[in-house]
C-alpha cells in the first residue's frame, strides 16, 4: 500500500509477501482482509468504523506491527482475527491499540505470537485463543473488558506471561457463569500456562470450566 493513504471501503490482500503500510482504511465490513496469503505484514495501518472485523485472515499468516483498530460500527465488530491457519507458520501481533467491539484479539485454529498489546472496551472476550490454537500472549494491556479479558477455549494451547489485565466486570445480563468478570479463563479442554501476570481490580482474577487446566510458572 501506499503510505500515508486514505482508503474507504476495504483492502482485500490475496497475494504471499505483500506490505501495507501506513495506510488508513475507513468504513467497510472488514478494513483488511487476507485470504489465503502468506507472509504479509501490516505495518502502522489505522481501521476505523469496520462493521464486522478491522484485520480478518484466513488461511494466511501475518505480521501486525503497530495497528490502531477503533470505532467499530458494528454490534458484533472485532478488531483482529485469525482463523484456520494451524498448519501454516505462527502469525505475530504486536504493539497493536485495539479499543471496542466484541472481541479484540481472536484466533481460531491458529498459531500466534500476541505481544505488547493494549485492548480495551470489548464487550465479549477482549484476546480469545479458541478452536485448538497455540498461541503465546504476553506483555499485553487488556483493560475494561466485560466478561472476560483474557479467554483461552476449546483445547488451545496458550502461554500467558506478563499481562496486566485490569476492570474485567461481570456480565450480569448474560447469566452466563463464564463471563462473570475473570480476569484469565481456561474453558473446554484448554491448557492454559501462566507466569508473571498482573490481575488488578477484575470482578474475578483466574477460573477454569469444563475439563480445562490452568498451570502457574
């Protein structure tokens, strides 16, 4: 892409090794889209009012280095999701400010690096590692979430390290059990490892359901 660019309604990467790079996307159902391409980096784009996701792969691997993902429109928008790439080399996210929509940070079926992140204001899960990924998650801020800040389900693999996640708050109106506020959840068959997070003023620090474990370093 190039720098500096303004562009409405999407971009749509099909291509191995491209590059976008400082580049605004502004509206549209998905900001970028990576569908089947490998070895793409983003670097220092902005995404605003996406109504369904602001960075969506599939069947791809990326490098997310220095986002901004705002302003979702769309009731069950989510900044960035990975999916269906297990097979293919790890993803990275990193630096990324991810602020609103349902979920900030997903993988399903993937392998990913997600470090040094701040996500913030979502309303389901705020980083979700589900579907059998393997993923590493450290160094990231995950504030204000409702329901849970950071979610690894359905027999993923995940390395939680030095996180802060804070003002996780309950999901009263949901009554579901699983999203009454925690902090770090292990659900569905999940292996959870954690070391050196920071759990501060979460309606409820860490918990595990349905056969999932949750180990300390």
């Amino acid at each position: 892409g190039e720098p500096g660019a303004v562009v409405r309604g999407g971009i749509v990467i099909t291509a191995d090794d491209v590059t976008v790079r400082d580049v605004t996307v502004v509206g549209g159902e998905i900001g970028i889209e990576v569908d089947g391409a490998e070895r793409v980096l983003l670097d220092g784009v902005e995404v605003l009012w996406a109504e369904l996701d602001g960075i969506n792969v599939r069947r791809g691997t990326v490098t997310v280095r220095d986002c901004v993902i705002r302003e979702p429109i769309g009731s069950h928008a989510q900044g960035i999701d990975i999916s269906f790439s297990f097979d293919l080399g790890p993803s990275l996210v990193e630096r990324c400010t991810v602020t609103g929509g349902m979920e900030g940070i997903v993988t399903h079926f993937a392998r990913a690096h997600v470090r040094d992140n701040l996500v913030s204001e979502t309303t389901l899960r705020a980083i979700t590692l589900t579907e059998m990924s393997m993923a590493d998650v450290e160094g990231n801020e995950v504030e204000d979430a409702l329901g849970v800040g950071i979610f690894c389900g359905d027999y993923s693999m995940c390395r939680i390290e030095e996180n802060s996640v804070s003002g996780t708050v309950a999901d009263v109106e949901s009554g579901d059990r699983t999203r009454m506020g925690f902090g770090i959840l292990s659900h569905y068959g999940a292996e959870a490892t954690l070391a050196d997070n920071r759990l501060r003023g979460n309606a409820r620090p860490i918990g595990s359901f349905l056969r999932a474990s949750i180990s300390s370093e």
